[in-house]
C-alpha cells in the first residue's frame, strides 16, 4: 500500500490561492478515480476537484474555509501500489501535519452539499466553530414558515381577533394543523401560553456563533475593499413611471403570450445603454494602482443578484446590443447561473457597470456600494403611487426612485447628475428608447 497525494489545482488567470468550499468525502471514505472530492472557491467561481486515483481517504489538508496556496496538499489517500509520496504503507506518520476532517457546522455559500458527519475522533482544528445553541425544552408550538397563512376558518380568525389571539402562535389540532375553536379556548385557559409552559414572551439566552467562510467571507472582503478604496458619493432622483408602465402593459398585452412578460429592468437596461452613450466616464472601470481608467463603447452590465449564499454580481455582456426580450432573457439566465452556482467565469468578472434592484423591497432610497473596479452602480427602488401635481391638478402618478453611486474620484458630481437626468427623461418618455 501507498500513499497517494492530490494537491490544489492550478486553476489559472493567477489564482494563487483557493479557499475550501466544501467535502463531498470524510476520512476512511473508498474513492473512485473521477470522483468529486471537494469544492475550491477562487475570487471568481467554484471548482469542483475530481478524484485522480481509486483509494481510501485518510486525512484532509484543511477544512471548509481553509485558505490554501496552489499546490498545497488538499487530500491525502492510501492506493494499492506506492503512489505518489515515498511511504510505502498508510501506516506511517504523515510527513507533514495535516488536519483531518472536520465538516463545517453552518451550511457553505458557494455550494449546496451537505457536509457529512465528522469521523469518529477527528483532530482538534483551530479555526472557529459555530457554537452549538442551548435551548430549553421544546414546547409544541406551532411551527410555521415566514409568511405562512394559519389554516383557520373565518369564525375562528373572528373569533381569535375578539379574544386578542395571534393566530400564528396557536397549535391547530384540526386536519392539517388547521386551527379549531377548542384550540383557542385551550389558548385562552393557559392564559396564552402554548402546551407546554414556555410563554411566546419568554426571555431567550441562545447564541451561535457563525464564521464568515465561503462566498459569504468573499462578499464580505470585496465589499470592505470597495469602500476602502473608493470615495463614494450618492444621487437620488425621482423618477415618473407611469408612461413607462403603461407602455409596459401594452407590450405585455400584445406579445406576452409570444416572446414573454417583460418586467422593468429590460427597459431600465435599454435607458442605461442609451444614456451611456453621451457618459462613456461612467461606463469605466479604475485601475487605480495603475492609476488609469479605462472607458468602454460596450457595456458589460452588472447584475446584482441575491443567491443561498449571498449577494453575487454576474455579467450580462453586451447589453447595447440586446433587445428588450433578449435583456429579459439574458438577465434570467446570468442570475439563474448564479444563484445554481452554474455560471460560467466569463459571465462572473469584466462588468462595466452594475444595476441593482430590490424589488418590492426597495425602500424608498439606497447607497449602493460600487462593484470595484468599476465607477459607477444604479440602484432601483420601488414604485409607489402617490400624489403629484400636473397642469395645476393633483394626480395619481407611479413614482420610482433611483439611488445610484459614483466613485469621485474620476466621475464628477455634475456628470453624475446629467447622467440619471438622462436616463430620467428616457423613462419618463419611453418613445425615446427606441429612436435612433
């Protein structure tokens, strides 16, 4: 028997480091040749690492969120024959030390793989551990998702609403957990505790503690690099919708069926492309070690996008020269990618400017953080209707912020300003998109 060693892949584009995302083995595990042993996350993706040889893993060169150099040893197997470190049984004592393995605690961002139970006696590692959560003893409470409508019938919400009960905290013991008249009046004969004893308003004292690995201590590095490095400056414009929705309407009524719904973002993309145009120093990005910026006719657009994991920003390329379907589409397919973990590394670097959007959730306004290198991020926010006034009459108008942010350094506050006014008047004149 031998020993048989894999190290970190060079992966290329200068990487000299990987960090571990995730083991998809443990220690005294048989692997095949080809078989997927671990995930590296780099700056830019996730790499899966397959198995170069049939063995059994005995030791691990580090765990989930381990930063290792290229070419340092990642696992360590025993194979029939000498393989490839001079040892000549599994027995020996491992050259250098390495840590067994030891699987993360909290669920890894980058890559959805359920980390498997840690071997019988792993080594003690250093790193920190998510702190295990003391509890008191469970009372049978009604355990439902976020948002989650009780199943009650309308005499039992009145009734419920009467007696001052929130139904999300009542057991049902009707089918399917649905909520009867007796469970309120056991609610209300416990005086509003749940079976059990343990009051919904009773003090907590559980902690955890959770290391920040993975994408999430990616997204957490960028992020303090970006501001770090760039002086930011907000601007906030409001922004009259409604043409623009209506406009919207009409296409999705006449084409929806065929070629799909658009939402908002497509036609902000084909006003942000137009507007780019006249402001080729906000579609720019700063090397300012080198200290040159470098303006690009294309724009690569960044699209912030929430993931499992955290928030990642793929690229949608050449975004002047889509139409508003294929906008939609591609939006779909790079924040598909990312959320899946599927994208490419062509569509997750090289944005030219990055739009980011909440939603129904987008407040009111926002101070988005700039995607370093780049100068520039837009921030959508949501729409409300509200009163406003037009020819001496108020009326009822869909009115949308946007809260865009610019480095300072290179993007002057006025071009900033005459550059959301631009992309303003293209939305609140949607014709104009589409004119030459």
């Amino acid at each position: 028997m031998g020993i048989y060693i894999i190290r970190v892949p060079d992966i290329g584009e200068g990487i000299a480091e990987v960090e571990i995302a995730a083991w998809h083995v443990q220690p005294g595990d048989a692997v095949a040749e080809d078989q997927v042993i671990a995930d590296i996350m780099t700056d830019k993706a996730t790499v899966e690492v397959p198995c170069h040889v049939h063995g059994k893993v005995l030791a691990f060169g580090g765990q989930v969120g381990d930063v290792l150099p290229v070419g340092a040893e990642l696992v360590r197997l025993e194979v029939e024959g000498e393989g490839n470190l001079k040892e000549t049984t599994a027995a020996q004592a491992p050259a250098a030390p390495v840590n067994e393995a030891k699987p993360a605690t909290q669920p890894v961002a980058a890559a959805a793989v359920s980390v498997p139970a840690p071997a019988p006696t792993p080594a003690p590692v250093a790193a920190p551990r998510a702190a295990p959560v003391a509890r008191p003893a469970a009372a049978p409470h009604a355990v439902r998702k976020e948002g989650e409508r009780p199943l009650a019938a309308p005499s039992v919400r009145q009734r419920a609403l009467q007696m001052g009960i929130e139904l999300r905290y009542v057991t049902g013991s009707g089918p399917a957990g649905r909520i009867l008249h007796e469970d309120l009046d056991a609610w209300a004969a416990r005086g509003g505790v749940p079976a059990g004893g343990a009051s919904i308003y009773a003090e907590r004292h559980g902690e955890q503690a959770i290391p920040v690995i993975g994408l999430r201590r990616k997204i957490a590095q960028k992020m303090q690099e970006a501001k770090r490095r760039i002086p930011h400056f907000s601007y906030v414009e409001e922004v009259d919708v409604t043409e623009l929705e209506q406009l919207r309407a009409r296409i999705n009524q006449v084409h929806g069926s065929a070629r799909g719904k658009l939402t908002l973002l497509p036609l902000l993309i084909r006003a942000m492309t137009v507007a780019l145009r006249d402001f080729p120093q906000i579609n720019a990005r700063f090397d300012d070690d080198a200290g040159v910026v470098t303006r690009y006719e294309a724009v690569h657009l960044g699209i912030a996008t929430q993931t499992d994991g955290g928030l990642m920003v793929p690229v949608l390329r050449h975004a002047e020269g889509l139409d508003l379907w294929q906008c939609a589409a591609g939006v779909a397919r790079v924040a598909e990618g990312a959320r899946t973990g599927k994208a490419p590394r062509e569509e997750l670097s090289g944005s030219t400017i990055t739009l980011t959007s909440l939603g129904p959730l987008g407040g009111i306004v926002s101070t988005p953080v700039i995607n370093h290198p780049e100068v520039a991020i837009v921030g959508v926010n949501r729409i409300v209707e509200r009163p406003m006034l037009r020819g001496g009459q108020v009326v009822a108008r869909q009115l949308m912020n946007l809260s865009s942010s610019f480095d300072h350094r290179v993007v002057d506050g006025m071009d900033a300003a005459r550059f959301i006014q631009a992309v303003r008047s293209l939305l609140e004149a949607p014709a104009l998109l589409f004119i030459e």
